[in-house]
C-alpha cells in the first residue's frame, strides 16, 4: 500500500491532512512535525509522497523541498499553504514541489492531487529509441469527459522523458500543468462554469457538471491539444471552443487565488512552464518547456 507522508507543526491540520488521506485514498499516513524529523523518516522509508506545511520550526517547508530536490529528486511533494500564501507556494513550485493544495480547500482538494501521484506510472521506451527520436507531432480532440485527462497527460510526459529534456521533478512538474490547463479549458472553457460555483459544495458543482456535459451548447464543444517536442523544448497548444477569459486578471492572479480557487491552476502553470501565452480571445494557451541547462 502506497505510503504518504504528512509534515506539519499543527497537529489539528496535521491529523487533518491525514483523516482526509485515509478516508479518500487506500494509503498508509505517517507523520512529522518538521522538516528536520521528515528528512529522517525519508531516510529510514522512502514514502510515495510527502505532503508538507510551509511555516514550521527547526526545518521549514521550504527547506524541505530543497532537500528532497537534492537527495530524491523523482519524490513529489505537495506544499498546503495558508490564505495569503500564494508567492510563498509559487517560490515552493520553483525550488522543486510538485504541487500546492491552500489549507481552506483541503477536504475539496487534496485526496485529488495525491492520487496523481500515487497512482502514475511511467513506461519509458527503450534507451536506443529515446538516442534516435528527434521530433514528435502529436494532436489530440478531446470531448468534456475529464477522465481522459490523466491518460492523456502520462503519454505526453513519456514524449517529454524520452527527449531528455528535464528531469523526472521537472517532468511532474509540466504534468501537474497540463492537467490544470485540460481541466481549465473543460470546465471554465468548454462547459463556462463559474468560479462561484466550484467554491460551493461538491455536491453543486459535480450536478451542474454533469447537467451542462449533456446539454448544448457545452456537449458540442471540444478541447484542442497540439503537442510539439524537440530535443531543445516541448510545446503545447491548447484550445477549447468556449467564449475565452479576461487576460486581464493574469498581473493580479496572486491576489485573485487568495478569493477564487479556480485561479490555482492558472497560477501554478506560469511558475512551472518557461514561456505562457494567451490569444487575444483568452481561449487559447501555449505552454512552453525549454531543455534545462
């Protein structure tokens, strides 16, 4: 059974983490209260996942992510940060976490990101393809079925492997972002549902969810993926046929996640892909990975 480990100073949000874990996902929890006492149970067991507060004494989350980046670079962390915490999160992102859930979504959010993690596996292709591939083209439609979306995002993050553009931290790193624009261009592009509406109860939004993926004109509308990968980057070109975003907002996003959930993903994106960019519609995104140097 896969293990998570929880890292945090509180024990209310600790516990916390850990009931909404068990309760969510079949994996055994264990439990530090820093950074200091985390890298100690990583040495003694090596977790699937480590899930981790940012402000704590002796070893905060920050220097946690540092040191898991240095001694087990493939090991995904996920930082719970508190409301106002968003460049915090967003300087967790660039020093090597995987992900970040805020504290007040917890129950809505964390099993979620978790299971990405627990449950992706990754079957490269044989080292002498990956020596004569060059380029890959790949284009996809998808309908507004989000159960396609992990499948999808584990092809493309073999194509990023195989090309020895980055390293396994930085491969999770464009999966995380390709899930959160897929689901974007879904559910606030396709399907227009609002940021209000995801703030509110599960039970809301999976039924007007469901009630709009069944009636037009959001059934009729598709997702456009195009996949371009090359030995220097990855680029992807994403396009749903919905009525686009305000581009507006992006200079102000930090303040806008702290109010609007929804922002999360946009925000985590610009902090894990080298180049982001909108059509003038706001209904069109093109990701860009450049080789690491």
């Amino acid at each position: 059974m896969p293990t998570v480990l929880v890292v945090d100073d509180g024990k209310v949000d600790q516990r916390l983490a850990g009931r909404l874990l068990k309760d969510q996902l079949q994996v055994l929890v264990e439990y530090a209260d820093n950074g200091r006492q985390a890298l100690d149970l990583i040495g003694q067991r090596l977790p699937e996942v480590v899930v981790t507060d940012m402000k704590m004494p002796v070893m905060d989350g920050l220097e946690l992510v540092e040191a898991i980046r240095r001694e087990h670079r493939s090991l995904p962390v996920i930082v719970m940060t508190a409301v106002g915490s968003e460049e915090l999160a967003a300087e967790a992102l660039q020093k090597g976490a995987t992900s970040y859930v805020p504290k007040r979504r917890l129950a809505q959010d964390l099993a979620k990101v978790v299971q990405r993690h627990v449950t992706q596996e990754s079957e490269h292709h044989p080292h002498v393809v990956r020596e004569c591939l060059d380029y890959v083209e790949t284009r996809f439609t998808l309908d507004n079925d989000c159960s396609r979306i992990a499948p999808l995002v584990t092809y493309l993050q073999e194509h990023l492997a195989e090309m020895d553009i980055c390293d396994e931290m930085a491969v999770m790193h464009v999966g995380v972002a390709l899930e959160e624009a897929l689901t974007n261009a879904i559910h606030h592009g396709n399907l227009e549902l609002k940021s209000d509406l995801y703030e509110g109860t599960r039970g809301a939004f999976a039924a007007e969810l469901s009630r709009r993926q069944n009636e037009p004109p959001y059934r009729d509308r598709r997702v456009h993926l195009t996949a371009k990968t090359n030995r220097d980057s990855a680029t992807y070109v994403l396009r749903d046929e919905g009525p686009g975003f305000d581009k507006s907002v992006i200079p102000n996003l930090k303040t806008l996640v702290k109010d609007h959930p929804s922002g999360r993903g946009l925000l985590l994106i610009l902090s894990v892909m080298d180049e982001v960019t909108f059509n003038d519609k706001g209904n069109e995104i093109t990701m860009v990975k450049r080789r690491s140097t």
